[in-house]
C-alpha cells in the first residue's frame, strides 16, 4: 500500500488527520504534500488550526486536515 492510501484510508475511517498522527502511524512525515496531491484529486478537506502544549509545557499550533467530501478518484 502507498503513503497516499494510507492518508486516504486514515480520513475515511477517521475523518481528520494531523502530523503527529501521521508520523506515529505511518512513520510518514509528508503529510502536507498527501494532502495537496489529494486535494489535486478533488477531495475537500478542510485546514483547522489548534492549540496544544509541547513536551516544554510551552504553547504551540498545528494544523488538523479534515475531510469534507471525498474526491473524484476511486
């Protein structure tokens, strides 16, 4: 199985998707180019930004990918 299934597969049975997730489930740490490829193939998936804490206690962001509407491509 490709990366670029994995990711598909993930926000189906899913629904979203971040980069955290990505790499400690798939050992993948290209997320946001899966993301542009399928968005190429339109899927709608939408970019929400959150809020969290790093190992520091210390605030961070990162992005949240969610799937609106699966593409044209299966």
């Amino acid at each position: 199985m490709k990366h670029l299934d994995r990711i598909k597969r993930h926000l189906l049975d899913y629904g979203s998707i971040t980069q955290v997730e990505c790499a400690k489930e798939y050992g993948n740490y290209r997320l946001s180019e899966y993301i542009r490829q399928l968005r190429e193939l339109n899927w709608a998936i939408a970019s929400q930004w959150c809020k969290g804490k790093n190992r520091y206690d210390e605030d961070t962001h990162y992005v949240r990918y969610i799937l609106v509407k699966e593409g044209d491509d299966e």
